[in-house]
C-alpha cells in the first residue's frame, strides 16, 4: 500500500506496519515503522473519601484525616504515582497543607512553599503531585496540614459558607506505567 501525500510530501512506502508500530518520520527527508511509545497508561485507581468535620491545632505535620489515606503497590520501579487531592479547608490562622508518600512530603511543601493566611471562609484545595517512588513495596499516601501560631485548621466544615452540611475532600492515587 502506497501513499501518496501526508502534510504535502511525496510517501510510498511499500512495506506494512507490524502490530503495535507506528509510521513515523526518522529524520526530515525519511520515514520508516517504529515500534509505538509504551508507558502512560493507567493501570490502577485508588480514592479515599472523607466528609466528617475534623480540626486541629498542632503545629508541625498531622494527618488530617484518617481517611484520606491511600495505600498502593507498584507494579514496577519506573512506574508513577499521580496523586490528586481535593480538600475544603476552614482556617482561623495560618496554616501549610501537603501530601506525604509514607515519611516523605512529596509535595516539597514542608520547605516553607505551600503555607497560606487562614480566614473565616471556607477554601476549596487541590493539590496534583507526581511522584517517582522507585518502589513496589506498598505506599502509603496521605494528606496532611499545618497548624501555624495556634490556628485552627477545618477539614470539611463548610459552615462558614455553605449551609447543607459537609463537603467531601478526596485523595487520588492512579499508578501511570513508565516503561
């Protein structure tokens, strides 16, 4: 099978594609079948719910919430993990809020990034993270916030803002293949 124009240049290539190859241009002047790019496809989905009225304040890291905790295995080192956090924060205060994979911060916001000014209104967060575990032990993922100077950090009390009772935060995990 020949053909005869793509993007206004002269093809024929006489020969097929082997399953899973793509035609592909080589350089500016050639062509030729490659195998297909791999890796990026999900492979798995984890999300943990929480609605209850939760609130803290603790300085330093505490976990949020119990519930938002993610526990997924890998099935390989070159995979990824895409962690998806969407929270309702209410704050009195200043306080900081992150994603830990088992004791590492992922997000890199426990370096002093990611703190905000608490007020009386209530706040929708998201975080996206990807992280490069290098692991097929079982990870725990998990949100956490900080309270600074004595503020008082609500998770899902919507109060403020919203009558109808709670707000849902979720915390996401899909494992995206890397090979």
């Amino acid at each position: 099978m020949a053909i005869k124009t793509l993007n206004n240049r002269a093809i024929n290539r006489s020969d097929t594609a082997a399953s899973g190859q793509l035609w592909t241009a080589t350089s500016a002047t050639a062509s030729d079948f490659q195998a297909a790019a791999a890796g990026g496809k999900v492979l798995q989905v984890i999300t943990a719910t929480d609605s209850t009225d939760r609130e803290h304040s603790t300085a330093g890291w505490t976990t949020a919430s119990n519930t938002l905790t993610v526990d997924i295995t890998p099935a390989s080192t070159s995979n990824k993990i895409l962690v998806l956090c969407s929270l309702n924060i209410n704050a009195a205060g200043d306080y900081g809020l992150t994603v830990f994979r088992d004791s590492t911060d992922i997000s890199g916001l426990s370096s002093g990034v990611g703190f905000f000014r608490g007020g009386s209104t209530s706040r929708a967060g998201t975080f996206v993270c990807l992280d490069s575990p290098s692991s097929t032990s079982e990870l725990t993922y998990q949100f956490k916030s900080y309270a600074i100077d004595s503020a008082v950090v609500r998770l899902n009390d919507d109060s403020a803002t919203w009558s109808g009772g709670d707000s849902l935060s979720t915390l996401t995990c899909l494992e995206i293949d890397g090979t």
